[in-house]
C-alpha cells in the first residue's frame, strides 16, 4: 500500500540504531548530530503468527507476509520550523510518512553525548513537539488569508472552513498538536491537503537500558506523564538489545538470546506491530497450495476494496468474496472442511473485511 512510519528524534537517541534492528538496512550510525542525512528506507515484515499456522496447514509452495515501509529521517534541533540545521529536509521527509514514530532518549550514558547536554526525555519531546507545531501554524496561516475575505463576505462553506483554521490556529499557539485540537467534526476536505505534521498519529519508543526495557526507569515515568493525555502509544525498546539480536544468525540463537534476557520476543516485533495498529491497518489472507499471503487493507474496508488491493480489476468487476475465519480454519483444517461445516460465508459489495479473514473473490472483467 506504500505507506511508511519515520522514525524521528534529536540527535543521538538512537534512530539509525533501532532502524538498522529493524530493517537490516545498516543506516550508517554514528556519535555525532545529522549522521542520518538521506532518509533511508526499509520494508518491514510485520510479525504474524497467523501466516505461519496457515502455511503449516497448507504447506504451500510460497510464503508471501505483509510488510510496512519504515523511514529514519534526520535528526531535528531547535529552529527546524525555520530551516535550522536539515530542518526543512527534515520537515519536508516527515509530511510525506503517514505516522510517525518519536525515539527519545531514556538512558544515561556518559559516552553518548546529548545535543542538549542532558538526559531530560519531556523537553526532548517537548521540542520537536514545537518545531513541528510552528510549522503547522505557518500553513494554517498562510490557507487562512486565503478564505478570510471570502468567510466574510457570507460565503457559508468558507466561513466554516475558516472557523476551522481559527480553531487549528488558535490550539497550536496554545502548544497543542492538531490531532488533539477538537474541530467540532472532521476536517473539511478543503484542508486535508495541509497535510498537517502534528496530525499524524504518534507512537513514543522510549530507548532505555537493558535493566529498564521491561519495566522502565524515572525517565519512562516522566515522559508518560507528560502524555498522558494525547492517547499515545508507549513502547519500552533498547536499541542495544535489538541490535545484538539483529546480529545473530538463526531464530534457536535469538530465541536463546531472549531467553537469557528475560523477554519473550524482541522489541522491534512490537515496535512493527504498533506502527501497523497506528496506522489503522489490518490483514486478510488469501491461501492455496501455490501460495499464502498476507494482505494490507485499512480497517474498514470492504470486500472490493480488499479486492482491489491484490489488482484494481479484481475491484472493478468484484461479484462477491468466500470468507472463512481464521479461527474456523484452525480448527477444520482446510476449504472444504470450512464449506461442510458451514464456515464458508458468501459475502458480498458492502461486507466489510475483519481481522484475519481468509478471502476468496470472485469477478468478472
């Protein structure tokens, strides 16, 4: 579906380090500001257990998972909004990603240095929280002098629009992020294409030590604090840890790994599961002998527009889709064990696709 989180934060806190655990990519990493200049990108797979009990069952000739694009874009300072250090690259690379996820620094490290020379995680967040604002009130500005004549000489669609950008204006001066700001509805559709930074959703990795990654530290504790009211996501990663397993070569060695570090799995799995809840996304399978494959579609679509995530024909010309649960499947073993047990439902144009559906579309060009 090309669509992408970037990983964003201040200098060292261990963007490049976590993207490289989670892509392989080897981003170059280093001590030292702005060592991330392009932003580099990696095709993730999202870990799911539910692809790998199909193809047990199946044993097909491919295994095809779904996968989510992950952007580490460079490190942001004070004055971005106004082009200082890569700021406007940075900006720039932050509004073509759908969400956005903020590593700050929860660990003390006296051999890591810290752009602002402290370890203080809310202040971290509390300034690239403010570039990314200044931006945004910046280009609520500019769309507001282009509907204020028109909003007051009676024009009802403008003067609603307006009264939207004076609502945005008005919550980004206060220090609010537009995902929090209430509009009174959605936003007009006129506006959509502000494509607003601070409206993305956002999920906080906090990169802690390896004592804290369970449990977290003083400076987790702040930090959610301080978010306790945006309806964030919090996730506890070491960058550390996960490059140590991202070194290992076989699943038995990092199983092992784990083991003697007290986790069940690693922390990039969850950093990738939660970019894909942030980003409302959900997965369908399609299973055969030839192939299983995982399918991206957002929550909410329905059967043709799953449909047309495999090819934009099998939309147009959709008749209708055999969906069996993933569940029902688990415990009839196969298609047609599903079909004389009666757990193969025909659905048609408007069912809307759930979770872990196993689907079969039948169309006509």
């Amino acid at each position: 579906m090309g669509l992408q989180c970037g990983i964003v934060g201040l200098p060292n806190v261990g963007k490049s380090t976590l993207f490289n655990a989670l892509s392989n990519a080897k981003a170059q990493s280093a001590n030292y500001p702005f060592c991330t200049i392009e932003p580099n990108v990696g095709v993730i797979t999202v870990p799911d257990s539910r692809i790998n009990q199909l193809a047990e069952i199946i044993q097909p000739q491919k295994v095809v998972p779904t996968t989510v694009e992950i952007v580490d874009i460079a490190g942001l300072v004070k004055g971005a909004s106004k082009g200082e250090g890569l700021g406007n690259q940075f900006l720039g690379n932050i509004r073509n990603t759908d969400a956005i996820i903020h590593v700050i620094r929860c660990f003390e490290d006296d051999n890591i240095v810290h752009v602002d020379g402290s370890v203080n995680p809310v202040r971290d967040k509390e300034i690239i929280d403010i570039e990314l604002q200044l931006k945004d009130l910046e280009s609520v500005e500019k769309r507001m002098a282009k509907y204020q004549r028109a909003a007051g000489s009676g024009d009802k669609e403008a003067k609603t629009i307006y009264e939207q950008l004076t609502l945005l204006k008005n919550g980004l001066e206060s220090g609010k992020s537009a995902r929090a700001i209430d509009l009174g509805g959605d936003l007009h559709d006129d506006l959509k294409d502000l494509n607003l930074l601070t409206a993305k959703p956002v999920l906080y990795a906090c990169n802690v030590d390896e004592k804290s990654v369970k449990t977290g530290n003083k400076h987790t504790a702040a930090l959610m604090e301080a978010v306790k009211d945006e309806k964030a996501e919090v996730l506890f990663i070491s960058a550390a840890i996960e490059a140590d397993i991202a070194q290992l070569d076989s699943y038995e060695d990092r199983q092992m790994f784990l083991e003697d570090m007290g986790l069940e799995e690693p922390g990039v799995n969850l950093l990738i599961q939660s970019a894909y809840r942030l980003l409302n996304l959900i997965t369908y399978f399609t299973a055969g002998v030839k192939e299983v494959r995982a399918w991206t579609i957002h929550r909410g679509d329905t059967a043709p527009q799953a449909a047309g995530v495999i090819h934009t024909d099998f939309e147009k010309g959709f008749i209708r889709a055999e969906v069996i649960k993933f569940n029902d499947y688990m415990k009839y073993r196969s298609e047609s064990a599903c079909r004389d047990a009666g757990k193969l439902g025909i659905e048609g144009k408007t069912y809307v696709v759930e979770d872990g559906d196993i689907m079969h579309f039948l169309f006509n060009v």
